[in-house]
C-alpha cells in the first residue's frame, strides 16, 4: 500500500478524514498521499420571462482556480501531522464526484481511497451522506470511510462482517490478505444472526477458513435481531479499530446507511468503515 487517494470537499469533516489518512499512511508505510476535488460547473438556469434574471454561471477557468486553491490551503493545513517519508500531490478536474474519484483512482494507481462521510449539516445527514456512499459502491479499491469524530489510532484489531450468503466464494481474499499482511492486526470474523436460516454456516465458514487460515481469524457468532446493535455491541467489547464489509445488492452495507437505523450514528462516530469490493 503506497498511494492513498484522499477527496475532499474542503470541508473539517474531509480534514478530518485526511488526518487519519496520514496516520494510516504511517502504519502501513504508503510514501504518497493524493488530494482529490471534483469540481462541476453551474449549468445556468433559463427564464423565458424577460423580468427574471438568469443566473450566470462562472467560467469553467474559474472553478479550475477555485479548486486549486482550495487544495494548497488545505494542504497547508494539514501538512504539519505528515514526516518526511510523506508526499502529498493535488489533483482537480472537472467531474462528477463518483466518475472523478473512479478516475483518479487509475490515474493515480491509488490503493486505497480514505474518505469523510459528508452530505448535510446534521450529524446524521452526514454520516449517511449519499455521496460516499455512492462512491463506495463504484470504485473497485478498498475504500476507508471516516466518521466526522473518528481520531487514528493503530489498528491493532479487524472485524470482518460477513452474511454468509456465498460468503467463501464472494469474500475479496486478495484484498484482505494484503490488509491483513500489512496491519499484523488481530482477526475477527463476525456474524450477526438476525433469525435467518443459517442451515449452511458450518460449510460456508469452513471454506472461508481455508483461505484466511493463515491469518489466525477468530469466528464469532452473536445472536441478535437487530445486526446494528450487534455489530455495535461486538465492536465496543472488542475495541475493533477497522470494521470491514462487503458490499453486496442486498446486503447490510445498504442497510447500514438508512434513516431509521439511528442506533448506528454512535457506531459510527469512532470507528471507520472499509469497503472491499467481491
């Protein structure tokens, strides 16, 4: 893991996200971080009533500068936490947020993606912000996603959410070994059990086992109606660092950002969220 690409809107909920990318920066030794904004212009609005003005939008020169700024003073203002071994480059252009991320994660042959979670004022409008969770869903890197309050600490311990549909032969192993290779931190394979027929468990696990066993996963099978207050429960007693899930069509990662889930915002106001595509 050498690059992380970093999007930022500017905003302290990206600073924040950014710190703790410099922290993970020197956990697994990445030497190149990357600031990424997308930046769209106003498409101008058209009134055919001649006593209503239409609303101008600037130039796309202007937008390009505005961005550009925006990146060396954020740069600025976090530079003082990075070390030598630690360069930091800028990159804006002009896009959408998801196509430009997806792009910049080629350009820049990024690793991995650390993003804040953003989308309103409201801690809870932010936390299931639709654009970071958009763009988890598209890109095919590992994705961090950072609470507004979260603060780095080493990771020294990995929870693995998994659903067990298909899970041995929809679990990303490449991905994770590599993380878990890097990190040398504990393991722990968690499955909420919601009431849901688990008739295959003991097959599922078993081959799952044999890809991960290498790594000394521990299982854990907790019995709970609601995944949210479970996975909650498991994170605090075990002072998981990293929580990391799967995305799948209709899987929890969905159901982790609705509405109505609001026992999820205290979970998530310290510990981040990976993202790791099958």
């Amino acid at each position: 893991m050498k690059t992380i690409l970093i999007p930022t809107d500017f905003s302290a909920t990206s600073k924040n996200a950014a710190l703790y990318a410099i922290g993970l920066a020197k956990q697994v030794g990445a030497t190149k971080l990357v600031l990424y904004n997308a930046y769209e212009a106003v498409i101008p609005s058209i009134s055919i009533d001649p006593t209503v003005p239409s609303i101008m939008p600037l130039d796309i020169e202007t937008y390009k500068n505005i961005s550009e700024t925006g990146l060396k003073t954020f740069t600025a203002a976090i530079s003082h936490a990075c070390d030598a071994s630690i360069t930091i480059e800028q990159l804006c252009n002009l896009n959408t947020l998801v196509n430009g991320i997806s792009e910049a994660v080629t350009e820049t042959g990024a690793d991995v993606v650390v993003m804040g979670i953003t989308g309103g004022n409201a801690l809870e409008e932010s936390l299931i912000g639709s654009n970071t969770v958009d763009v988890a869903k598209a890109i095919t890197v590992p994705m961090i996603i950072v609470p507004p309050n979260a603060v780095f600490e080493n990771i020294e311990e990995i929870t693995l959410a998994v659903d067990l549909k298909k899970v041995a032969s929809t679990t990303p192993v490449e991905p994770l070994k590599k993380l878990l290779a890097i990190l040398q931190a504990q393991f722990f394979v968690l499955h909420i059990n919601d009431g849901e027929d688990d008739a295959d468990k003991d097959t599922q696990m078993t081959m799952l086992n044999e890809v991960l066993k290498d790594y000394n996963p521990q299982y854990f099978f907790v019995n709970n109606i609601s995944f949210i207050d479970g996975i909650n429960d498991f994170v605090d007693s075990k002072n998981v660092d990293l929580l990391v899930t799967i995305p799948k069509k209709h899987g929890w990662f969905e159901m982790l950002f609705k509405r109505s889930h609001t026992k999820l915002l205290a979970f998530h106001s310290h510990v981040p969220l990976m993202v790791v595509h099958d």
